[in-house]
C-alpha cells in the first residue's frame, strides 16, 4: 500500500470515529491515540507523515527506544502499560505527555515518591476495571471515585486527568457496553476530568457512543 492509498485508507477510520462522535453530540471532540507497540519506528513515521500525532507504547524499553529514534518529530508519547515498580525511574525520565496505566492506589504512591525525589510531576490516567476481569488491571469500579480522591490529596505530583478502561474481554455487545458504561458514569462524576479513554482497534465506535474521548487505535492503524 502507497502512502496515497495508505491516507485514504486512514481518513475511512477517521469518518468511523467522526460518525460515531456524532452520534453522541456534534461538539464531543474525540482524541486518537495510535497504539504502536507492534510497530515499527518507520511505520510510525509514515502515520505521522498524514497528520497522526500521538502514540502509545505499552513496554518502557519500546518508548524509550522509538522516542530517541524519532526525537526529530513532534509526538505526543503515551505510556499505556502495565508499569511494573522497577521501571518507575525509567518511565519518569521518558517523560510522556500521559501515563494511561495508574491502576492502583499503591502504585500511585510508589510513583509519586519517585516523582518527588526527581522534582517532577506526571499527567496520569487512573484505570478502571470495569468489566471486573481478573486478566485486566485496574481498580474495581464502585472504589474509583474515592482512589481517584485519594490520589488527588495524597499525591500531588501526580495530575490525574481522568480515567481509562479497556472494554469487557466477549463477544456480547450488551456487555462490551455496559462496561463502557460503567467507565464513563465514573468519568461525569469527577469534577475537571478532561479524559475518558476507552476503545481499541475492535470497539472504538461503541466506545465513543458512551462517552468515550480517547480511543487507542493499534492494529486498525498500522495493519496495513
């Protein structure tokens, strides 16, 4: 596929999300994240090259690698993994516009005690078990809204943004919605929440149709 039919192929996934933000109210603006983790610093560029700007990466060692290999472009980098303790330091140094994967209270205390000794601050989303999954992270839904304050107070060098959660792991619509749902009557409840991230590559229309701002697009993007 040449870069003309790539684009055209890219603005068709571009009008899915449009007619699904539609849906919702002509002014709810939806953020595309391109989930890159299995791709290539040259595959990413060729995206940039038709307007994509943000990206996420789901293992530390990738984004460090593919930010110093792309440093010469303006990208928007998110880390949207499962952040393991020992990797901390190294993420903070990585500075990402915004870690997608806060997703326990102990791991937001462990990040800010490293946030403090490094005289910095992180943008974070707080995720969200929705679907009550014991394969995905993530608080459990009916304790969200007091972690979510918890952090607020407690840890001031991490700014929360909102939240994140990854739809219900089934075939059945109606579940995929209710988590999705469940996600986003959290997100109204939070005063100054800006992000709702919530779709991948197989639900991001039904995503948006509840809510949802921030979807995180990985093989729809780059399959090609």
């Amino acid at each position: 596929m040449d870069q003309t039919e790539y684009k055209i192929y890219i603005d068709d996934v571009i009008r899915r999300v449009e007619t699904a933000r539609l849906k919702v109210d002509d002014h709810h603006i939806v953020k595309i994240v391109a989930v890159s983790k299995y791709s290539t610093s040259e595959e990413i560029e060729k995206l940039y090259a038709i307007g994509q700007r943000a990206f996420g990466e789901n293992k530390v060692q990738d984004l460090k690698t593919k930010s110093a290999e792309l440093d010469e472009l303006p990208l928007e980098w998110h880390f949207i993994g499962n952040l393991q303790k020992n990797k901390i330091n190294n993420l903070i140094d990585l500075a990402p516009s915004l870690f997608q994967g806060l997703d326990s209270l102990e791991l937001a205390e462990e990040l800010q005690k490293k946030l403090v000794a490094k005289e910095t601050t992180m943008d974070c989303l707080l995720q969200i078990n929705s679907a009550k999954e014991e394969s995905k992270h993530g608080v459990m839904p009916e304790d969200a809204l007091a972690i979510y304050k918890k952090i607020q107070e407690e840890c001031p060098n991490i700014h929360l943004k909102g939240v994140m959660s990854i739809g219900a792991h089934t075939d059945e619509q109606a579940v995929i919605k209710k988590s999705f749902e469940t996600t986003h009557e959290i997100f109204k409840q939070i005063p100054d929440a800006k992000y709702c991230s919530m779709g991948m590559s197989g639900d991001f229309e039904l995503a948006i149709e509840c809510g949802s701002n921030m979807v995180r697009l990985g093989s729809i993007m780059f399959d090609k």
